[in-house]
C-alpha cells in the first residue's frame, strides 16, 4: 500500500515526464548522468509496479503508455560504482567485459514488464467483458507475445537448465527468467486448472509445468552458488507459483524440494513465512521431505 501511494505521489510530481524536461525548472540536472540515473529510477518503479500487482493481485498503478520517459541508455562506469556491482560479477575488468553492460538486461525487465501489464489489464481486469472465444483469443495472443519476448532475448542473457549446477548463474539473469515464468504460471493457471480432465487441451497445463520445472532449476542452481538467506522477493514469488503448479496440476511430489526452499526464504522475507504456512496445510508431507 505504502509503495502504491509513492508512485501516486511521484506521479502528481510529473515523475512520468521525461528528466531532460525538468532541467528549466531543476538546475540540479546539469549532466547527461543525472538524467539517466533518474530514468533508470523510473523503469526501475515500472517493473516493480508490475511485481507487486502479480503478488497482491491489484492494478497496476504506472502504465506504459502515460510515461514519457525515454528507454534508458548505457553510461560509462566510473570507478565509484565498483563495490555496487551485482554479486554475480568478480569484480575485474575482464569479468565486466565478458557479460557486458547492465543495461540490456534492465531493457528485457522493461520488456517483459509491458506484458505483464497488458496481461493484467485485460484478461485480468475485473471489468473484463471476455468470454469463451474471446478469453481464449486473448489467452493465446498473451502467451504468444510472452513466446516472442522468451525467443528474442539478447544471448548474454539467455539461460539453459540443461548447464551443470556450477555455470556461473548471473543473478540478473535468474531473475528475469524466474519474471517470465512466473508470469507465465499466472497466465496459465486458471485454463490449466478448468481443462484438466479434457486430456486434449492440456497446452496451459504444460505451459505451467515446463515452468515450474525452470523456476525449480534456476531456484537449485542459485540456492547451490549464492544460497537463498538474502534471496530476492521475485524468487521467492516463483517458488510459490511453482509450488502451486505442481501440486494443483497432478505432481506433487515435484514441489517438495521447493517448499525447502521456501523455508529457507524465510529468514529474510516474513511472506516466504506465511506462504509455506499455507502450503504446508495443503501438502503437509513436504514438511519431512
């Protein structure tokens, strides 16, 4: 709630307008950085508007099309942000300059987060008028627009499941994957969950478990080189969506090791707390796995 009433402030302060047209009214924006840093806090609030409207299940408060912040633009480092690098760089010049700039993984979240609103702001509208055809129109041209997002991701930030447990995981890039996916679950569920026994329409069901399979794999692969006491929120918002997809759609035995996961989320995060509370009422076995 309290996030929501600072994006309503922000915006009633013209956080939407673009920085380069603050500068006759702020002398402060003097450089290119200072315009670029505050683009960069705006997309950053983009995408975490569109986390928090999964999580809570509420509107999204900042729409694409009301902004007119240009996309954010790659600067030069300087030696000061060194110590700020993600967890997943060593620190050395040659590291940097072999997974490159920030910046497009930061591009591909602004991406993904504009499906993710149009996602909520149709099919999931509480005044949405779609019905049978119409609903299943607009299922399918979601996750086609999810599909075309997952095919077009530049290589530095793709991700294989099929890697040994010690590739090098760079958390930006986790968590992009772990964005898609959860979001995909959350496209997909209810079809998955109304079709279940018409064994020839089982395309949401195996789009929620191929999923869930992912979010188990980069959840594994993480836990293994970074641990999950620090975790951030997205990934403990996976796991649950992957819980809930194994055990509602026929396997959960799958969702074990997950709901370990999640207890060790726990530390940080009092939802991962709750959250296991509530799935250990439904699949109480997990608790001795």
């Amino acid at each position: 709630m309290e996030l929501g009433i600072a994006f309503r402030i922000a915006q009633d302060l013209g956080f939407q307008k673009d920085p380069k047209n603050w500068i006759s009214y702020d002398a402060s924006l003097t450089t290119n950085e200072d315009v670029e840093i505050r683009r960069r806090i705006y997309w950053g609030c983009y995408i975490s508007d569109k986390l928090i409207s999964l999580i809570l299940g509420r509107p999204v408060i900042l729409y694409y099309d009301d902004a007119e912040v240009e996309p954010i633009q790659q600067q030069p480092d300087i030696p000061e942000l060194r110590p700020w690098r993600s967890v997943g760089f060593s620190g050395t010049d040659d590291e940097l300059d072999r997974i490159g700039s920030m910046v497009p993984y930061y591009r591909e979240q602004i991406h993904l987060a504009r499906a993710i609103e149009r996602m909520l702001s149709t099919l999931f509208s509480p005044r949405s008028n779609l019905n049978g055809m119409s609903r299943r129109a607009c299922l399918d041209s979601l996750n086609i627009e999810l599909s075309r997002w997952k095919s077009g991701i530049p290589g530095r930030a793709e991700w294989s499941k099929w890697e040994p447990i010690d590739t090098p995981l760079i958390p930006s890039v986790a968590m992009i994957h772990l964005l898609f996916h959860s979001a995909r679950i959350a496209l997909n569920f209810d079809q998955a969950v109304s079709v279940l026994s018409n064994t020839s329409d089982q395309g949401a069901r195996q789009c929620c478990l191929l999923s869930a399979e992912d979010i188990a794999s980069i959840t594994r692969r993480y836990r293994h080189q970074y641990g999950l006491r620090h975790a951030p929120l997205i990934l403990v918002y996976g796991i649950v969506q992957a819980i809930r997809a194994f055990d509602t759609l026929g396997v959960p035995e799958e969702s074990h090791p997950l709901v370990q996961a999640l207890a060790e989320c726990t530390v940080t995060w009092g939802l991962a707390e709750q959250a296991r509370g509530l799935i250990l009422q439904r699949i109480p076995v997990a608790d001795s796995k």
